[in-house]
C-alpha cells in the first residue's frame, strides 16, 4: 500500500468520525429529555435564594423582627402574670 492510498484511507476514516460526531451532537441539541427537572431546580434554587435574603437570620430581616415581636409578647405575658402573682 502506498503513501496516497494510506492518505485516502485516513482522510476518510477522519470525515467519518467527524460526521459522526457532528451529527450526535445536533441530535443531542436537540434532545429535550430533563430539561424540565433542570429547570424546575433551577427556580427552586433561585426561591430558596430570594427567602433566605428576604427573611434573613435570626437577628435580621423579616425573622429577626419577628423574634423581637414574639419576645416583647412573651415580656408582656410574663410581667401580667407576675403582677397577678405578686401581693
């Protein structure tokens, strides 16, 4: 076998391969399959995200007013029931 023949050979044994591939990866483009569960966890990333900066820790944001509501109600129920308590 000579040089030319070998050459031959291999350019299509490479065109081959790269129409192969090329046309798996236009199907794989094409391939819808998961692209919901992707997007569906993508939105709950981005919500989860958006709660933890809106309600914030326990000493800021939304929670942390909360707490403080919760334990100015709490002081409140306690000094009633002291004052009830006391003679």
């Amino acid at each position: 076998m000579d040089i030319h023949s070998q050459g031959k050979i291999m350019n299509n044994f490479l065109t081959k391969c790269y129409v192969a591939a090329h046309v798996r990866f236009h199907e794989f483009g094409k391939d819808q399959r998961g692209v919901t569960a992707i997007e569906y966890a993508l939105i709950g990333v981005a919500m989860a995200t958006l709660l933890a900066f809106i309600l914030g820790d326990q000493n800021s944001g939304f929670l942390g007013a909360l707490k403080e509501a919760f334990d100015k109600i709490a002081e409140a129920i306690k000094s009633v029931t002291i004052s009830k308590t006391a003679p």
